[in-house]
C-alpha cells in the first residue's frame, strides 16, 4: 500500500522485545475522492509504525512535510483497529 500523508504525531523511539528499534507514529492523508458521482473530501489520520533502520531513520525528516509512505496495513493490537506497517518512505515534491 502506498500512502501520501503527513507526519502529525510520534512517540519516544522504542526497542522491541526482540531488540528491534521501533517508532510510532501518526499519520494524517487529506484529499479528495468521487463517490457517487460526487467529489468528497478525505481526513484520514492512521497509527503506523516503523521497525529497525527506518525507525531509527524516521526522527530526521522533517515532520509535518508531506511523504510518501509504502507498507501494509495489519490489524491492530487485540484485534482493535488498523496500523499501517511503513517498509519505506520518500518526500514529495508539491
């Protein structure tokens, strides 16, 4: 899945229990979609987190600029809601 989103959120740069770096964040998507044969606006804000190197990259983009994010969606911790696993990401160009 790719993804172009803003930074908005983040916790402390965190260690696994396998001794993975990893890094939660919060990422918000603003666009525009047709449905219905009608434009409709989109505020997505999605929990993604990022594991071993690019967690550790993460911390040195600038937060807030717009990226392009890829990984894969899973369900989230017991069950509940959705994270979005980053694999990868680069700036956008606006």
């Amino acid at each position: 899945m790719r993804l172009t989103a803003r930074w908005i959120d983040q916790a402390a740069l965190r260690t696994t229990p396998a001794g993975v770096p990893a890094l939660d964040l919060t990422l918000e998507h603003q666009g525009q979609a047709m449905e219905a044969g009608h434009p409709r606006r989109v505020i997505l804000r999605l929990h993604a987190v990022a594991l071993g190197e690019l967690a550790r990259r993460l911390p040195q983009l600038g937060a807030g600029d717009l990226f392009l994010w890829t990984g894969f969606l899973a369900p989230g911790r017991n069950g509940k809601g959705v994270v979005f696993h980053l694999s990868d990401v680069e700036p956008v160009q606006v």
